[in-house]
C-alpha cells in the first residue's frame, strides 16, 4: 500500500472495484480480505470473500485483487 493508503489487514472489511473488462456489473463490491499472498516487497494479491450481495450480482464467492488502485478498506 502506498504512504496514505491504511494497511489492509486478513479480517478487514473492504470494497474492491471491478471494471467491465471483468464483469458486466462495474462497480465497488464489499468483502472479507481471507488472505494475502505477497508478490514484491511493495505488491501483494488479497484476497476476499465478497458479501452476500455481491456473491448474488456477480455470481463468483471470492476474488483476488492485485491492483492497490482497486482495493481500499472500510472504516470500521
């Protein structure tokens, strides 16, 4: 994550932006960060269980989210 970006924690409550390349429902889906895997030593892959609303919309479960661009936490 970059210098004003929280750091994103297993357990964070987040919403992940998917683009029309990807789906026909662009938008901010919330989830559930379940794992990170590490890519670099500035990059990691999270991945998250999306909630129940978007599980039904995008008909997949979870999804993993490379680009930092596209992943941000929610608030608690």
């Amino acid at each position: 994550m970059t210098e004003n970006m929280p750091e994103i924690c297993i357990g964070d409550q987040v919403k992940v932006f998917l683009e029309t390349q990807l789906t026909d429902n662009e938008g901010w889906f919330k989830g559930t960060v379940v794992k990170i895997e590490p890519y670099s030593q500035h990059r990691n892959f999270y991945w998250v269980n999306l909630d129940q609303a978007a599980q039904a919309k995008l008909g997949i479960g979870s999804i993993s989210v490379f680009n930092p661009k596209n992943i941000q936490k929610i608030p608690a």
